[in-house]
C-alpha cells in the first residue's frame, strides 16, 4: 500500500526555488529568463548528439520542407529549457522523469525562448525528499506555445535534528543570577565588603570554608 501524501491544487505565491520541500504548494509559478537559439547551437547538438538530420542541418532541404528554414531540434528545445529553469542543486537532488511532452510549433533558428511553469503535485516518499511535478510551457518571444512536458524531480527536505532540538531547549532556559550576601554589620565588619554594590560577592562567601580550591597562577 503506498504511503505517499497527495496535495490538492491550489492558488499561490511565485515558485521559492530555496524552499523545503513541506514549504512547497501546488500552484506555485515561474517564469525563467529567455534564450535566443542559434545557428551554432543546432550545429553543436547536431555534432553532439548525432542527430544530423536534413531539416536541422541543410538549409536547401529544410527551404524546401514543410517549415520552409532549418529549424532546431525538438530535444535541443527541452534541454536548453531544463538549463533555463533556475533549479537549485541543493534543493533538486535528482530529475525524476520528463513525460507527455508534445512539440506545438518549431523552433526556428534566431527564435528566443523562455520557460512558463507551475507546480501540479507534490508526494512525499520520505522525511528527507519527496517529488515535485512540473508542468512547463516552453514558448516563444511572443508567447506562442512551442513545446509542452511534464517534468518530475526530487526534492529535498528539511529534518530537525533531535540534538538540535535539545540544544534549542537548553539555549532557551535562562541563567539564574547569583545574589551577593548582604553584608555583615559590626565592629568588625570589612569596609570594603560594607560599600561593595549589590551585585558583588567575594569568593569566600559565595564558596564556604574548604569548598573553595582556587587554581595557582
């Protein structure tokens, strides 16, 4: 039987990217900065990945294909979005899954890109992590959707320590102040120990006769 927590939808504030995963709610948005996709890039993930196919790659035959340019890969499109989203490393401990994602439009060479998302579940797997689900919208400088992915990651947890709870226990207890003997009227009385202020103790009074062994210098 599974134990995880299921969080139902609702409104919130902007996505907190430094927060505990139980600070986290469904709702929470972003919107990242914009990257301009280039002739290189296309030319570097083509070389990288292996992917020379003619409609990334020869501007002949993409003038003559359905989009009538060259445009960029559809998995350039998804990567460059992953390294827009500002997922923090001590936060995000691990890309869980990328699903459903469906290319709307393409990506043609000079197009910028920008990255609109939100939460749309949380479940806890643990005291120290649990899974966020994304929803991303990857769209373009006029806000047309060109790519939509659901994008699963794992998030870490913030777990008191129980030493630290007992440390927070003692720093709360407060110090009991030391209260000087009134002192000693009559003949015999010290002038000294009789115009001390009242916060003043000596040590023979505060430590009685043979409890006191001071340490030599």
């Amino acid at each position: 039987m599974s134990t995880s927590t299921r969080f139902v939808r609702t409104e919130a504030a902007p996505m907190d990217w430094a927060a505990s995963f139980d600070d986290l709610q469904p709702g929470q948005t972003f919107t990242s900065y914009g990257r301009t996709i280039t002739e290189a890039d296309v030319v570097q993930f083509a070389g990288l990945t292996g992917d020379h196919h003619p409609l990334h790659t020869d501007a002949t035959f993409a003038a003559a294909g359905p989009f009538g340019e060259r445009v960029a890969h559809g998995m350039l499109t998804i990567s460059y979005a992953v390294g827009l989203v500002p997922l923090d490393p001590r936060r995000v401990l691990a890309l869980r899954r990328i699903g459903d994602v469906v290319f709307k439009r393409p990506v043609k060479l000079g197009e910028t890109i920008r990255v609109e998302g939100s939460i749309t579940d949380l479940s806890r797997i643990s005291d120290q992590a649990g899974i966020v689900s994304f929803g991303w919208k990857i769209k373009d400088s006029g806000g047309a959707l060109l790519t939509r992915a659901t994008v699963d990651v794992l998030w870490s947890n913030d777990v008191p320590r129980p030493d630290a709870e007992a440390e927070a226990d003692v720093e709360a207890q407060e110090p009991v102040p030391v209260t000087a003997p009134a002192p000693q009227a009559g003949a015999g009385a010290d002038p000294e120990r009789a115009t001390r202020p009242p916060t003043v103790a000596f040590l023979d009074e505060l430590h009685p006769a043979g409890s006191f062994c001071p340490v030599p210098l």
